[in-house]
C-alpha cells in the first residue's frame, strides 16, 4: 500500500493512476483504497488515502489520474 495526499479532485475504485518520480514510472488502476485502515470507494481533495499498488512508490513521488 502506498499513502497519497489527495490535493485537487477526487480518486475513485476504477480510476487509472500515474505514478511518477526520480525511479518510478508506471500506470495502475484504482482496485482498492483505505482511509482510516477501513476501504473505500473514493475519496476527495484535502485527504490521505492508502492505495493498493503493484510496485515500490517513494516520498516525492507523483501521482495523476489519467482516465475515470
């Protein structure tokens, strides 16, 4: 799980994420997301939520969603 701070609009289960930074570089769909150790559906701006994700992701990084 990787932890993201939601600064503009929301993310939903379903989204496509990009993760980006100085060593990572993929795409992964939203498949599950936890706020407060309990899942979620979506979340909004101003929050932290805990994302599933299939590879390492650092402080620093980037994170866009690029399609709903």
């Amino acid at each position: 799980m990787g932890v993201i701070a939601v600064e503009s609009a929301e993310i939903r289960l379903g989204d496509t994420l990009h993760f980006r930074g100085h060593t990572t570089d993929f795409f992964q769909r939203v498949e599950r997301m936890e706020l407060d150790h309990q899942p979620v559906e979506h979340i909004g701006s101003g929050q932290q939520v805990a994302i599933q994700v299939s590879q390492r992701v650092r402080e620093g990084d980037l994170v866009y969603r690029v399609s709903r």
